[in-house]
C-alpha cells in the first residue's frame, strides 16, 4: 500500500549543525535513531509534529522539507 505518500502525518527533527527543523516520517520517528527526513539530512532529535511550532512554525523550516512535507 502507498498510503505514506497521502499520510501528511510527519514528526519535527532538528539535526545536530544548526536549529533548522526537518520532516521525519511518523513511521521512521516512532522507531529507534537513526532518524532521517525526507530530505535525506540525518536528525538526532525528533521532538513534536512537523506541522507544529516545532516543525513548519520553527525560526527555520528546512525548504526542501517544507516542500516534501507540506504541513
């Protein structure tokens, strides 16, 4: 089943570089480190919901997440 690419249920991450927050899929967030977002960057936090002030409402939002990933 292809349901992931309609589910835009997405965890916030925030890699270990900068505060930029990324996309993580639910399934890959609800698993154990490591993390990926959808834009292939690793995140050694993932805390909250993409669509929160985490994730799309964060002081920086990774663009090709918020592409990806539309809240």
């Amino acid at each position: 089943m292809l349901g992931v690419m309609t589910n835009p249920a997405h965890a916030a991450g925030r890699d270990q570089e900068s505060e930029r927050a990324h996309a993580v899929p639910r399934e890959a967030a609800d698993g154990p480190p490591p993390w990926v977002a959808v834009c292939g960057s690793p995140v050694a936090v993932v805390q909250g919901s993409w669509a929160g002030r985490r994730g799309l409402g964060s002081a920086a939002p990774c663009p090709e997440c918020a592409r990806r990933a539309p809240g």
